[in-house]
C-alpha cells in the first residue's frame, strides 16, 4: 500500500525484529540449547524466543551477586504463563497443575496472575519439555502467552450471569484461538511433534509477528476486572433483553513505560463503535494486523498499539481496521463500569449453579502456615465436577458447584484459608510477582504488599475510615503487570525500597493515575498518604473515593489526555 | 657482576656488549622495551649472589593489547554495550586498535597489561555495580588490585539523576583507577536517561587524547618465552615453609548443597616461589583451639602448664594447637597414654587390634581424651602425640595466570559429634578459622607425576570430579597462557548441577573461547538413577578412543577409592569396546599408556 509510507517508521530495525526474522517461525536454536548441559540458562536470541512459548528466563535475584562469588552462574530456570483463555481451568488440569508444582518447581506454588492465568516459577532447564508435555496431556499449552503476539485473551470472571459468561467467554476462547500464531515450533520443539515438510504462514502475525505485546480482552459491563485500559483491544459485551448482541470495541489502552522516557506513557483505550458478533473476528483480525503494519519496529518502547494511534491518529487508525474488515463501526452503545473488583463469597448464577470466589492474596497458591491455600485447591479439585476461574484480579472462582457439593466445598475452602476474613482495603490491593524472580523488576511489590496493605488499614481506622478502601496496587518495574497505573494510588517501582507515588485514579479504572512524587522511600510514602487520608476523612463529598477526592481538591491533576497530561 | 666493575656509557658494560644490546633492541617499540628491561632485571636478580637470589627469572608477560584501547563495559540493560561496541567501531575507524569485551568476560588481572582502557558502565539499583561489573569493581577496590601506573583511562557513567546514587559505579571506577596510580586522559563524563549526545561528545573527545598514543604503533610484539621449565628451587620447603597470606577463602557451592567446598587463594608475594601445574602445596595449620580446649579439660589439666618439645619450651595449649596432631587419630596415641596412665580400659582396648582401629577411623584425638579421660601429665599427653605435619592439596592456578598466587579447592569437613563440632585440620582451618588477610605456611611440593604434555599440540583428557577439579584448573589457565593448540577434554561430576558445579563459569568461559574443546558433566542426584564420570565415559567411549589414539594424554584427579579405579575400569572397557581389544590386550594397553606417562593420576 504506497500510501502506508508516511505511516510506517523508517530507520534501523529493532534488535528483536532480527531475531524474529532469523528465528525460521520462532524455533531458533532452543532445541540445541535445551541439550546444553553447562548452562541452565539460554542463549541470547533463544532467551527472547521462549517468551513466544510462553515462558521467561528469570534467575533467583535474591542470591544472584552470592553465585557469582561462588562462580557458579545465576540460578537459571524458567517462569511459565499457562494460555487459558478467560482464566478457566477444569478440576483434572487442576490436578495435573498442582501436581507439577510440587515435582518440579522451586518456589512449589500456582501463581495466578493479572493475565487471568497462572505461572510456573522455578523450572529447571532438565524438566522444561516434561512441563509442556505435562500439560498438553490435560490440554492446556502456553503458546504465544508473551512475546510479540496477542496473549492470552481475558474475559470477565462474573458469575452471576452465568449464560451471559459463558457466550462471552466462548468469544474469548474463538479470539485468542484465531489469533494464535500458526507455527508449529512449538509442538515440535516441546511436544516432539512430527516435523512436516510444509512451510510455516503466519496469515495474521506475519512471519516477524507484532511489533510489540499485544493484549485483547472480552468484558461484561458494568464489571471492569479486566481494566480494559490495561490492554491493546477490547470486546465490551452489549446486552439487549439478556442476550448478547455485539461488542463496543476499545483499541490503544496500555500502562507500560520507561522510567525517563516522557515518549512513553499509560494511555486509556478509545472506543472505535459498535460491532455486530458475527464481525467479532474479523474486526480482531483487522486491527492485529493494522498495528501489526504501522506498529513501530524500529523503537519497541513506542512500539504498543496505544502510541501507533498518538502517531498515526485515531481516525486514520479506525478506517483501515473498517477497510481492512470490510465492515463500519456503528455508534457505540452506552455501557457504565462501575467497579473493578471480584464479588468474594457464594452467588448463585441464573443456571441454579453455585460460584464460590476465593480472596487469594497476591494470587499465590502455596500452603502456608494456617493457610493450606494449595492442599485447600486440590482436595475441592478433587470431588468438584464444575470448573476454577482465575480472575484478573488474581484471585478463584470454583465454579458451577452443585447445590449438593456446596456445603462439602465450603467446609474444605473454610478449613484451607481459602475464605479468609481480610479487610475490604486487602480485596481491594494488588501487586505484581516482582522480586526475587521477575528479571525486569526494579523494588519489591509481591512481597511487600500485606505489610503495605496493614499499614493502609491502620491509616484508614486512624482516620475513621474503617470500611473504606482505596484501589491501592504496586508494580515493581514501569512495565505494568500490577496495574498500579489504574489505580488511585498506585506505586512504581524505581529501586530497591524506592517508588514513584502516584495518585488520582478513580475506582471503575477510566482514568490515570499521575505522578505526586519520584522515587521515594515506603516510610515517605505511608508519611503522605496519612496526611491525604486525613484530608480525605475531613473533606470527602459522599462515597467520594478517595482518587476523585485528590483531584477535586487540587492534591494532584487530572489526566484527561496521556499523551498531554501525564508528564504536565 | 658487581658494581666495581666500571664500563661503558652506563659504567656497567663493555662497549662491544653495548653494542650488541643496542642491535638487539632496535626497532622495538616502548612497550616491548618496557619488557625486555624487566627480562633482563629477572636475569640479573637471578645471577646476583647478594640480592634475593632465589627469586625466579621475573618475566613479566608481554600485554596482549600493547597499543590496543580496550573498551570495557557493565551494564544491566544492555545501552552500556550498545555505546561500547558502537565505539569499538568508531576507534577502528580512526585508525586506532580497539577491542570491546563485557566485564563479564574481563579477566580482572589482565588489568595490569592494558595501556589504555574505555570504561563506560551503568549503576544498579541504589548505587551498587551491575551484576557484570561487580567482579572487576571488587577486584579494583581489593587489596589484591596492582599498581598501575601506566595505564590511561577514561570512565563513561550511565545513569538516572532522578536517583540518589547517581553513576555511583563510574565514581567507584574514576576513583579506584586513579587510587591504583592510573592516569585519566579525560574528566569522567556522567549521562543522564538521555545520554546520546554526551556518550557521542565523550568517545570523541577519549579518541582524540589517545590519538597519538595508539595509532602509531603496528609492529606485534614477541611471543613470551615460555616459563615451562623445571621447578626453580626454593629457599622455602616442609621444613621452612613461606609466610604466605590468606587472600580469599570463598565458598564456591551453592547454599543448598550438601557440601563446603572452598576456593582458597594465597598470597607468595616476594617469596619467590615458584610452581609447575600439577604440583602440590603443603599447608600447615594451627588446631582448632576450642577442640585443644577441650583436651586440656578431658584430662583436668592447664592450659598454661609448660612442656617440652625438643630443646622448646612452651605452654600445653601452645603445643597442642601448634605442633600436634590432633585430627587424625593414631594407635600409638593410645598406646602412648595406656602405658603413662596405666589405664584398664585403654590398655584393654589395646588389646584388639581390629577393634582399636574400628574405633579409631571415626575419632579425632579430642574424642580419646573424652570417651577415655585418664590421669595422666601435660608432657605425657604431648609426648603421646605424632608431630602435627602439612596437608597437601592439588594446585589450582598457573603462575602463568595469577603470578605470585597459589590457588587451592578445598573441601571442608566438618560434622558434629559429642554435642560440638569437629573439623578437619588444615580444611576447617582455611575454610573457617583463619580470616583473610593473616599468615599461612606453605611450601611447594612437586609432583613430576601430573605434568601437561609437553607438546602443547597433544590433547589432554582430564577426569577431575570433586574437589579433583583442581589441578585441572591449572592446567587451563596453563594451557590458556600458552596458547596451546591441542584439544582438552573435561569430564566433571558433583553432586548436583545447580549447587555443586564447581568453577563454572570459568569453564564456561573456556567453552566459550574454545580451550575447553569438551566438557561433559556428571551430576549424580540430578536424576532417578545416579550417574558418575565413568559413565559419561564410556557413553563417550568412541570418541575417547580416538582421542587416545591421537595421542592424548588421560589424566584422572581426587578421589582413589571408588572413583579412580572405576575410571581404570573404564578405560579398560573402552580399549575392549573400541578397540576390539581382548581383556589382556587392554591392560597392555593401558599400561603402555602409563608407561609412555600418557596416564596420569593424581588421587587421594
């Protein structure tokens, strides 16, 4: 198309286009390199292809600087990011997951994570292959869950309406498998799959793949759990007399950025219209492959959806998805988010079925003491017939429970900490993985959130405020996983034991939080939020939360327009 | 020579022999002179009766990078490498030698050889080194950094002034060279997150201040002559051992294993010791003093009671801690004291040879003077005793790699019994009881048993599982300063890879550059069935073959129990298997092979 020139990036292609262009559709050397015994690790160009099977190379960072004294490399291993498409898993895949944590794993935990998946953290190089072929054995995989592709496709976890859920998440599913990368790399390299002779396509991806991340989602109004914003393309549900009609479809939202780097910055999704279902993967199709072509490749820190749409404009952007479609957006419909978090506790959905959501702290399914999270999950995955959903919000829904099992389901959750008595301020905290695993991260987020949750609870009862919450969520790098750039007070990872603060989010997630003060110390941090807190008590319009609060009176600015005001 | 002697310009030489030295050293450039006049001093120092006499022909190596600009950098994120290798380019361009290498791959040492160096490096966190840089920063800080006096730097910062510790490690760099005497050719540049243009301003202004140093020179230099020969004598034996300092006693397996295995480094500086790869060094240890403590107590004696020692004279403790052996045990330690004391007991567990020595093997002396607590004198004791002697542990360094340094792998025994804990002697003493930094003794013994090929073009195939990975660390560093030609081989077992790889990432590193043609690794608790080196051995059996039949020689190192004599039984199966040779046929073979001295052991 001659008249794509101005709207594609000239210059030197980034590092990773290279390797994806070399990697003959994502195998690259990783066979060669899974028979090297002198390393536990990967070597360069693999490194960075294994994250389109879905896995990380992460070390033990606590005892990083003590192994290289020792002379012994980092403690190599991987992470895994499952692709379960709407976060549904059945009992037996449960079984066969918890299964593999404990045999395999070195931290021994299920991690449910913001993606609405779980992780594998601490896979040795040796039982890689024995990992994938464990799960695809109870078909699960995890391909393209990272990587330059679209990752695994979110949808609302609601359980109350149930039909609703299920015609939802069944689009989730028809998406994410549309979508998925065609190669068969990965049955090959960790399947030994048959080597045929056909030469791979990539149709959709293209045969570099994306640009950058890309991350899709399906969410029922008015429940935000999957904060659309978060996420490149959005499928919002519309309802007409209880039956699905279409989707309101969201492009460009993001929080990834670069400390320093004002070129990068979180941006809220905009609404391109309304879309009948049955264009539902054809409007999916047309705007991979829309950012799949003017994407940036010469700069992957502007290479997101969100910045393609600042460069190109968003009118540009929405007519070559309608022509490339063949189909027109028609006016949006209106829809309202009114929350973000997950309803804990028993529902009853329309089918007569039981969902019981479990508050699982951090996502973290391990046994603690008094708190046998994981034992807990197996012994319901044993005698439960429905299935589990993982929620973005990292927590469980056992659901499609039988009035029958409801009780013998309940005492097990019960005796297992899985039903915790926690503050609505804990439901209502969030962070991602971060230290000692997560390579990128920059403080610690996962491990210091109960502390930091505790002291905002005695800040709130200080202030009379007990019942109160605020959307609090800490990210331990700019990159995004713990959304803390939704939140109303969300903390950003700068070094070890420092943040940048920023504030004035709102509850539903429609807006962006900005910037109050750089990297600063936790102590700081609890210093000023105590002041705003007070504030907050004195001078709270009712049920103002405390994000709308900071903006009416001034405490901080509104960001309207990112790209704008957030570094104003 | 003496200084009487008056001739010549320099009063010191013959106008002929000036004449000769002046043909000999024309055309050579600085640093080949620089080089040449230190030969000639090591010549001098080794001839002159009244100097330090025995100190070795100090040959100082030649740089490798003479007139080169080595660009080193560290970074976490990769922009400290984008601007390095970009600016190798760059100095190529302009005429002047450059190479480019991570601190991860630096060799800390190699320091001293440089003339001139690039520095550009992130800081980590709040203030700390990345990881590549932390080895190189620690060295430049340590009191094991050399003097460097002629070496030019310039540091490039990479940093975020949003943080406290701004570029804190290109500080720590700025500040250590000039600490060790080098000299900057520029200010050091600090960069902010937009560091383009200053990065860009930086190399250019580096390159003109180093113009003219580098890009005049063309000429390469010599090889070095090699240092191979025998081993120089020594004015320090078992009997005068040398003072040498504990530098490093560094735990190298990982805090889940279920070993203590120790890298030890000793200081020889001005000792003028000088060892071959393959050699030993005895070390002399003083005991546990809790443990002569309790010695003392088990026999109700003090610690402050004099006894004799040959025409010495000292106190119970001193001779217990100094100059008995104490950790090994002994019948005539019992023997000794059943006759003094008188004791039923002890003489009747005299009585029983097999039994003595049943009860013997687990016990240190500390255990007879607890389970047997009889009357007897401080000198009794003392005389009961063997003479405490050195432990011998396989060298694992070339001098040719660490100079005046001696390298040790030192496993450390320790356990508890008795309700309080029991170590080895000399293990427990440089693994736990000695700090850095005090006095060890130590003296060389040679073993012309365990010596490289002398063709450095002949394979070597080198069985080192354990702490018998030793000597084989030195013949790597060896083989690595001699640029020899010929393949090696690596067989290693421990038991497991993430914990127990002894010195990987030097081999890694080897692997890396290819001096080490082959590693192939044991770890025996990695999987359901135990695997060992010999059976990585025969897997291997082919191609191990065709290596002896190429002329390799076939080294095996640590333990002689089990591990050596399954190893033989390997080779065996593998003369049969790929030789097609009978069961006799084999032994002939292998002691062929030991007899052309292509089969070497060094076991314990």
């Amino acid at each position: 198309m001659s008249d794509n020139k101005n709207l594609i990036v000239e210059g030197k292609l980034a590092v990773n286009e290279r390797i994806k262009s070399e990697s003959n559709f994502l195998r690259g050397t990783i066979t060669e390199d899974l028979g090297d015994d002198l390393t536990g690790g990967f070597t360069s160009d693999n490194f960075q292809l294994i994250r389109f099977h879905g896995m990380y190379q992460q070390d033990d960072r606590d005892i990083r600087a003590e192994r290289l004294k020792q002379k012994l490399e980092p403690l190599h291993n991987v992470m895994l990011r499952a692709r379960l498409p709407g976060g549904v898993i059945t009992s037996k895949q449960w079984l066969a997951i918890d299964k593999f944590a404990d045999d395999y794993t070195s931290y021994g935990s299920i991690r449910l994570t913001t993606r609405q998946t779980f992780q594998f953290h601490g896979v040795l190089k040796p039982h890689i292959k024995l990992m994938h072929q464990t799960l695809n054995a109870v078909g699960i995989d995890s391909i393209a869950t990272a990587g330059d592709v679209n990752r695994n496709v979110l949808c609302t976890s609601n359980p109350e309406v149930s039909h609703f859920h299920q015609e939802a998440y069944q689009w989730a599913i028809k998406i994410s498998e549309h979508l998925l990368p065609k190669t068969r790399a990965y049955a090959e390299v960790w399947l030994d799959g048959e080597k045929v002779e056909t030469t791979d396509e990539e149709p959709i991806l293209g045969s570099n793949y994306l640009p950058r991340k890309f991350k899709t989602t399906v969410v029922i109004p008015p429940q935000n759990d999957v904060d659309v914003h978060a996420n490149d393309l959005n499928f919002v549900a519309i309802e007409d007399n209880g039956k699905l009609i279409g989707f309101n479809v969201l492009v460009g939202g993001g929080l990834a950025m670069t400390h320093g780097d004002h070129s990068t910055f979180p941006r809220k999704a905009d609404n391109f219209g309304f879309i009948g279902l049955d264009d539902t993967l054809a409007i999916a199709e047309a705007v991979v492959k829309t950012q799949r072509d003017w994407g940036n490749r010469v700069n992957r820190k502007n290479a997101k959806t969100k910045y393609t749409l600042e460069r190109v404009g968003v009118d540009t952007f929405k007519a070559e998805v309608e022509k490339r479609a063949g189909v027109k957006f028609a006016d949006a419909k209106p829809f309202e988010f009114t929350g973000r978090g997950d309803r804990y506790g028993w529902v009853e959905g329309v089918d007569g079925l039981h969902h019981l959501t479990c508050f699982i702290e951090n996502g973290r399914i391990l046994d603690y003491p008094g708190k046998t999270l994981k034992s807990g999950c197996k012994a319901i995955a044993e005698i439960h017939p429905g299935e589990f959903r993982m929620t973005a919000n990292q927590n469980l829904v056992i659901a499609g429970v039988p009035a029958e099992l409801k009780e013998q389901i309940q005492a097990l959750a019960q005796a297992n900490g899985l039903m915790p008595q926690v503050s609505l301020q804990r439901k209502d905290s969030m962070a991602c993985v971060s230290l000692p695993t997560c390579p990128l991260a920059m403080a610690e987020a996962e491990r210091y959130l109960p502390d930091a949750v505790t002291e905002i609870e005695g800040l709130l009862a200080k202030h009379g405020l007990a019942d109160e919450s605020i959307i609090y969520r800490i990210t331990g790098c700019p990159n995004g996983c713990g959304r803390a750039m939704l939140a109303e007070v969300g903390l950003v990872g700068k070094g070890p034991g420092k943040y940048n603060l920023h504030l004035g989010g709102n509850r539903a997630g429609t807006r962006i939080p900005k910037m109050y003060k750089e990297n600063i110390t936790d102590t700081e941090i609890m210093t000023i939020l105590d002041e705003l807190i007070g504030q907050w008590a004195a001078g709270r319009e009712v049920n103002e939360g405390f994000g709308d609060f900071v903006i009416r009176s001034g405490v901080i600015a509104e960001v309207v327009d990112s790209a704008k005001d957030f570094y104003a | 020579m003496s200084n009487q002697q008056q001739f010549g310009p320099g009063g010191v030489v013959e106008p002929n022999q000036l004449n000769q030295i002046t043909q000999a050293i024309t055309g050579l450039d600085s640093s080949q002179l620089t080089w040449v006049s230190g030969y000639i001093a090591g010549l001098a120092a080794a001839q002159d009766p009244n100097a330090n006499n025995l100190a070795p022909i100090a040959i100082t190596p030649v740089p490798e990078s003479a007139g080169t600009l080595t660009i080193i950098y560290g970074s976490q994120t990769g922009n400290a490498k984008g601007i390095a290798t970009a600016y190798q380019v760059k100095a190529s361009e302009a005429g002047i030698p450059a190479k480019v290498i991570s601190m991860a791959d630096y060799k800390p040492r190699q320091i001293k050889n440089e003339t001139h160096i690039a520095i550009v490096v992130s800081t980590h966190g709040e203030g700390e080194a990345p990881d590549d840089a932390v080895e190189l920063h620690e060295f430049l800080g340590s009191k094991k950094a050399p003097k460097l006096p002629n070496l030019k730097y310039a540091v490039l910062g990479l940093g975020d002034t949003s943080y406290e510790f701004f570029c804190q490690t290109a500080k720590d760099f700025d500040m250590r060279l000039a600490t060790l005497g080098a000299t900057a050719v520029l200010e050091r540049v600090d960069c902010d997150v937009d560091y383009d243009s200053a990065a860009a301003q930086w190399q250019d202004d580096v390159l003109a201040k180093i113009k003219d140093d580098l890009t005049a020179k063309t000429t390469q230099v010599a090889s070095t002559p090699a240092a191979n020969t025998a081993s120089v004598a020594s004015i320090y034996t078992k009997k005068n051992p040398f003072a040498g300092t504990l530098l490093t006693s560094q735990k190298i397996t990982g805090r889940d294993s279920i070993k203590d295995i120790r890298h030890i480094e000793i200081s020889l500086e001005d000792s003028g010791i000088q060892y071959q790869v393959g050699d030993a060094l005895g070390v002399y240890f003083l005991n546990d003093e809790a443990i002569v403590q309790r010695m003392i107590n088990a026999y109700g004696l003090s610690a402050e009671e004099t006894v004799t020692l040959g025409d010495e004279s000292l106190t119970l403790a001193q001779a217990l801690t100094e100059k008995c052996e104490l950790t090994l045990s002994y019948p005539t330690f019992v023997k000794a004291l059943a006759e003094s004391s008188g004791d039923a007991a002890l003489t009747a567990l005299l009585a029983d040879k097999a039994a003595l020595r049943e009860y013997l093997v687990p016990r240190q002396i500390v255990d007879i003077a607890i389970d047997y607590p009889v009357k007897v004198t401080a000198q009794q004791v003392v005389d009961a005793c063997r003479p405490l002697t050195a432990r011998l542990y396989s060298i694992a360094s070339s001098q040719n790699e660490v100079e005046d340094e001696v390298h040790l792998t030192v496993a450390l025994v320790e356990y508890e019994e008795h309700g309080f804990v029991h170590q080895g002697g000399a293990s427990g003493y440089l693994a736990k009881r000695l700090d850095e930094g005090a006095p060890v003794k130590v003296y060389v013994e040679g073993n012309d048993n365990f010596r490289l090929p002398a063709d450095p073009n002949t394979p070597v195939i080198m069985v080192g599982p354990g702490t018998g990975i030793a000597p084989f660390r030195a013949f790597m560093q060896e083989r690595d300063a001699q640029e020899a030609e010929g393949k090696n081989w690596l067989f290693f077992g421990n038991p497991s890879f993430t914990q127990d790889f002894l010195y990987q990432t030097e081999w890694q590193g080897y692997v890396k550059s290819g001096l080490l043609s082959k590693i192939s690794l044991a770890f025996s608790r990695d999987q359901a069935e135990k695997i060992y080196v010999q059976h990585r051995l025969l897997e291997q059996g082919a191609e191990v073959y065709q290596w002896l039949e190429a002329g390799a020689h076939f080294y095996v190192c640590g333990d002689a129990n089990h591990m050596a004599k399954d190893v033989e039984q390997a080779l065996l199966t593998i003369y049969q298997t790929h030789g097609k040779q009978s069961a006799d046929e084999a032994k002939k073979s292998l002691l062929a092979l030991r007899k052309a001295k292509r089969y070497q052991k060094d076991v314990y």
